[in-house]
C-alpha cells in the first residue's frame, strides 16, 4: 500500500481493512493544516483541499516527467508548501528528501553526485542558496507555491475537492518512499532510506508510543490541535506532523520558533502536548517567566534531539506545571523506549528518564561485546529495525542478525528505567580512566549561569590527553570583564569538584556565548573540540588571555 494513503483521504482511496479511519479525516472542511504568521493564524488548508492541493501538484509533477523512483528534494522548512511536497512525491512513487534551507553545501553537493535528484522544490526564493550550488542543479529547481498557482488557474472551475485524473501510485513493499541524512553529533552525513511498507511500519509503532500520553478518559487529548516548529528535515519534526494527518487532527505549523509567539499560540489554541529540543523549552520557560502567563491546558513537553539536565527539567516542569519528558529517538528505527501511560499518569517517570522498554528486546553491551546488564552500549531489536542506510558497509557494521547498534550509552536502573549517557565513540581516555564526556556536562549543565556544555579531550604539547569544556553561559550571565570572566570559571571548576568526579574535572574551560550546532540543531562536537584545542595553543602561548589550564 502506497503510504500517502495513510496521511490524506482520496475519493479513489484504495486503504486496506487493517488501517484504522480517523474521524478528523473524514470530515472534508474540518481544519488540517495552519501555517501561524507569529502566533495569529494564517494559510490554512481544510481536509478537502489538503487532497486537491497534494494531488494538483502530483498532477503537475507528472506533466513535467516526475516518475516513479525518482528523487526529489525538497528545501522548504516548516510550512504547508513542504508538506504538500512530500505527500504529493509518495502519490507519483517518486522519493522526497527533505532538507533544511541551510544543508551545508558540502552534503548537498554528495547528494548531487550519489542521487541524482530528478527536481529540487522550494517554497521561497533562496538566491544565497542557489549562488552555492552547481547552476544545472539549480535549473532544476521548482517553486511550489508557483506551480500550484498555476494549476489552481487552470482548474478555477473545478470544485476545490475535486480530484485530478491520475491514480496513485500501486507501491510495493520495497518501494523506496522516503530519504533522510542524519548527520549525528559527528556531522558524516548519512543517508537513511524508508520503503513504504517500512514507514507504515515506523508510524504504527510511533502511533503506539505517542498513545501513552493520552487516555480515554481525558477525550480532549485526541481532540485537541497540535503546534509544531521542528523541522521536516528532522524525522521527529516530520513523524510529529505525519501522526497529526493520520489521527485527523489539526496541526498549525510555526516555521520559525519564538518564544513570545510560540506561548501565545499555545494559550490560543489550548494545546495539551508539545514536543521542543530542550533549548526552545528554556527559551519557552524565559518567555512564560516575562510574561506571568502558564498554557493551563498543557499537559505534557517532550524532549527531543539531546539529553536535558536533571535540574533544568525540573525547572521547566515548574514554569510550565506540566510534565516533562525526556524522548529518546533515532532515524534509524524506533528503539522501543518510553514512557508508559500509567507511569505517565501516576506522576512516577523519574526526572530525565527516557523511559522503559515497552516494545522490541533490548540489551546493553560493553566495548568486548559482553551483555553489561545495567551500563552499556543499546543494541535493539524489533520489527523498525532494517537495513536502513544506503551505504552497505554502514549496515554490516551497525546490523547484526536483527539487531542494531544505536552507539548510544546508556544506563538501566533497578526499575527498568533508561538513562542516556552519552555516545560510545565520544569516549575517551585520560590517565587510563575512561571518560564519558556526557557524565561530565550532566555536572556543568546544573551550573545556574551555564546553558549548555560540552566536554572534550585535549592534547598538551607532551602528548598528554586532559578533559577541557566549552560553556555557553546564558545571555544575561555574560561577564562584563575579565575578573569577572575568571571568577565565573573559578566558580564553575570549584562547583564541578564537589559535584562531580575527580577524574573527569576539566583542565581548562572556555566560555561562550553560542556553541557550533549542525543545520539538524544538534551540538556540533568537532568543531567544539577544534576550538577548545585552537584556544588551548594560543593562550598557551600568551599565558595572561583568559582561560585556564592546568
């Protein structure tokens, strides 16, 4: 079955007895997609011309030789316009890559050379963008807005529900549906490629984990709107919207996240769940701080992309009065780790847990291959586990025998709950102690001046390894000189010795006032660790610049 069929309803519709109908879906005026201009409503699709505006540009598409098979990317952001893309890509069984406005070039030109994209789209002109790339790419370029203005000219006369004459594409179980790079914490671009019959797949189990933070005794949970503002690109970002299409609820789109916006857009609208990477939440926690003003109707945040400290998750809970949990997610498959309804409900997820194993078989491993029990590497095993990437030695590598290896680090408690530690090949080494960089920023974090850290290993002119971190203080900590920029580091080494491990203190400490990120969001850990060693060499050499080593 072709995936799309799952997202938008067609009157030709041909959906097997085993997919469930939503209510919402079948309401053909109710409200499917809100792109928010700031916290105000803007474009708005119902669930009628959802399917006219997808199948209008498949149509189009079509016309201009689009063909099964054939790759697509898709540059557009968070908006209607890309999503409109995507589901118009699975009608025509072509394959949709979505990516940020910013890829960086060098991933966009592998692309160029692996893919062999048959048409890029995007939703608004991007002349830097098109500047840094090969002109013939370029040529190939679609505005998606255009095209449907086009088509909408040429069909004024038709009913806005009416559907065009092509049928949809007949996928098979292997048919490639959807494309994704995953950069991780290391920025190597990997490419992760669905089948249709793979995507069902991941959603139904998506379907089964986003389910625990509803009951049926609390209705509104099903029927409320949703907001999101992670982008397409991002899997999460793009499951997030998927689910609101299959369930037939409305979701409003905000392409740009700002805290003021985005809390008014949740008192407005009374959304009940939301899903932030854990720097929106602190930016969402200054703006519910600035303005006295708490969303009552939320009821639960989750944490997305990367690790959340203990105590800044207690804080937000408190700003928000709404439970906050840690969700661990891959792009590769669904681990089978989450939180359980009754935990949920009974208020007993423990603070920064990324739950328990609810589906699939688990285990952790040390670095000699031995089952560890409670630390260890997470190996997973369940039915979204496949031979995902299109580089065959990343699957030998990563896939043994149905199981994956996420080469994440994790801790399992006495109660079943997992507690992610970091990644294995962060790890390094110092006077033959191994060092897990995150067990070290889970120290620094709670620091009340600190946003976020990252520890790293450093090299002194002897060969000798030691633990440095970079700081990104929060905006308003900034210190205002260089005695107070000492202090604040004496303060931070002073607090990390009497709350963290001897063995891992930091030698030498950098502050910040921003951390390099990759275009996914995620902290972007060699350029950080090319900074501190660059900051490191020069202060070496002129002793009296801020810093410290030791």
């Amino acid at each position: 079955m072709n995936c799309v069929e799952l997202f938008c309803r067609f009157p030709e519709s041909t959906k097997s007895a085993s997919v469930k109908s939503q209510p919402g879906k079948s309401q053909p005026d109710k409200i499917a997609l809100s792109e928010l201009a700031g916290a105000s409503p803007g474009t708005s699709l119902t669930n009628s011309e959802l399917s006219w505006r997808v199948r209008a540009l498949a149509d189009e598409l079509s016309a201009r030789g689009i063909m099964p098979g054939d790759r697509l990317l898709i540059f557009s952001g968070l908006c209607i316009d890309g999503l409109v893309a995507i589901l118009a890509a699975w009608v025509l069984g072509a394959v949709p890559v979505p990516l940020a406005s910013d890829e960086n070039t060098g991933n966009l030109r592998m692309l160029l050379a692996n893919l062999a994209p048959a048409c890029c789209f995007f939703a608004v002109d991007d002349d830097a963008l098109a500047e840094s790339l090969p002109g013939f790419f370029w040529r190939r370029a679609v505005n998606i807005a255009g095209l449907l203005a086009l088509r909408s000219s040429q069909a004024a006369d038709a009913a806005p529900h009416a559907h065009s004459p092509g049928g949809i594409f007949n996928a098979d179980n292997d048919h490639p549906a959807l494309l994704l790079l995953s950069s991780g914490s290391q920025g190597q671009a990997k490419q992760i490629c669905y089948s249709h019959q793979q995507l069902q797949i991941f959603m139904q189990h998506h379907d089964f984990l986003y389910r625990q933070y509803s009951d049926h005794a609390r209705s509104e949970v099903f029927a409320s709107d949703l907001l999101s503002s992670l982008p397409l690109s991002h899997l999460g970002g793009l499951a997030f919207c998927l689910q609101a299409l299959m369930m037939g609820r409305t979701l409003h789109l905000m392409k740009t996240f700002l805290p003021a916006a985005y809390l008014a857009a949740l008192l407005r609208l009374r959304i009940v769940l939301i899903m932030l990477v854990p720097v929106m939440a602190e930016s969402l926690l200054m703006a519910v701080a600035e303005t006295r003003q708490v969303p009552a109707s939320l009821r639960h945040c989750l944490l997305v992309g990367e690790p959340c400290a203990t105590e800044r998750m207690v804080l937000i809970a408190d700003a928000l009065d709404a439970g906050v949990y840690s969700a661990y997610g891959l792009t590769e498959c669904i681990t089978g780790i989450g939180h359980s309804r009754h935990l949920i409900e009974s208020r007993k997820v423990p603070v920064a847990s990324c739950g328990r194993q609810l589906f699939g078989s688990l285990k952790l491993m040390t670095s000699d291959g031995r089952d560890s029990g409670d630390f260890g590497e997470l190996w997973v095993k369940n039915p979204t586990v496949f031979c995902c990437y299109q580089d065959a030695r990343l699957n030998r590598e990563r896939l043994q025998q149905g199981w994956f290896n996420t080469g994440d680090l994790f801790y399992r408690d006495g109660d079943g709950n997992f507690f992610h530690r970091g990644r294995s090949d962060d790890m390094f080494v110092v006077n033959g102690k191994n060092i897990h960089p995150k067990e070290i920023e889970n120290v620094l974090d709670n620091f009340p001046l600190i946003a976020q850290s990252v520890a790293a290993p450093l090299c002194r002119e002897n060969g000798s390894t030691f633990v440095a971190a970079m700081l990104q203080l929060h905006e308003h900590d900034w210190p205002a000189d260089a005695a107070e920029h000492k202090k604040v580091e004496q303060d931070v080494l002073a607090y990390y010795l009497q709350h963290g491990s001897s063995h891992g203190a930091p030698g030498w400490l950098l502050l910040t006032k921003e951390l390099p990120r990759l275009v996914s969001g995620k902290i972007d850990r060699q350029a950080c660790r090319w900074q501190l060693q660059e900051n490191y060499e020069t202060s070496a050499r002129q002793p009296k610049q801020a810093g410290r080593a030791s």
